[in-house]
C-alpha cells in the first residue's frame, strides 16, 4: 500500500468513527399556546372544517350506497302463501305445481266416470 492509500483507508476511518459518534439531536420550537411543532396541524381551521366536512358527506354517501345495494328492490314474479318470490326458477316451479294442482281438482272423479258410462 502506499501512502496515498493508507491516507484514504485512515480518512474513512476517522469519517466512520465521527458518524458514529454524531448524535442526531430533535429539537421542537414551542408555539404560542404551548404545543411543540410536531403536535401542531399543518392544516388551517378553515381548512381543516372543510376537510372534515368533505369526509363527513363522504361517509354518508358510502352508506348511503351500502343501504341502497343492500336494499334495492328486487323484481317480485309472484306471492306463495304471502311471501313474495323472487327467484324465477322457484316462481316457475310453484306455478307449474299450481297448476298440476287446478288439473287434478277439476278431473272428474271415477264414480262420475262410471255412472255416465252405465247409462
């Protein structure tokens, strides 16, 4: 090594040991009503009742569309028994049962059947 090197490696020694002896040192100003700075919003009071005038009506509009979503209505294809049905596959098949039911109940009873046909 010559001497330019040694003068380097001995530079960024001494570079490395005052770096790790600096204190990093965090001063706060006070302000006039005795807060320090950090705990001071950088926000303005006119500022700050729009920001939270601006989220209030935020909040109210995603619940608002929640409620809606949740409760939107629903196209009704018919009531069984009072309850209104919504699902087409399960109106289908209660129409298709009310019907085999009207069939079955107008069907002429066999008696009546064989009393026309013993005339």
């Amino acid at each position: 090594m010559d001497w330019k090197e040694k003068r380097a490696d001995e530079a960024l020694e001494q570079y490395v040991a005052r770096a790790r002896a600096a204190k990093v040192q965090v001063r706060l100003h006070e302000v006039a009503d005795g807060r320090s700075a950090a705990g001071r919003s950088t926000v303005s009071g006119v500022r700050r009742g729009m920001l939270w005038g601006y989220s209030v009506a935020a909040a109210a509009v995603v619940v608002l569309g929640l409620f809606v979503l949740v409760e939107r209505p629903q196209k009704i294809y018919g009531h069984v028994n009072g309850v209104p049905v919504t699902d087409r596959e399960e109106a289908i098949r209660h129409s298709q049962q009310m019907f085999e039911d009207l069939a079955v109940g107008m069907a002429p009873a066999e008696d009546v059947l064989g009393n026309l046909f013993s005339l």
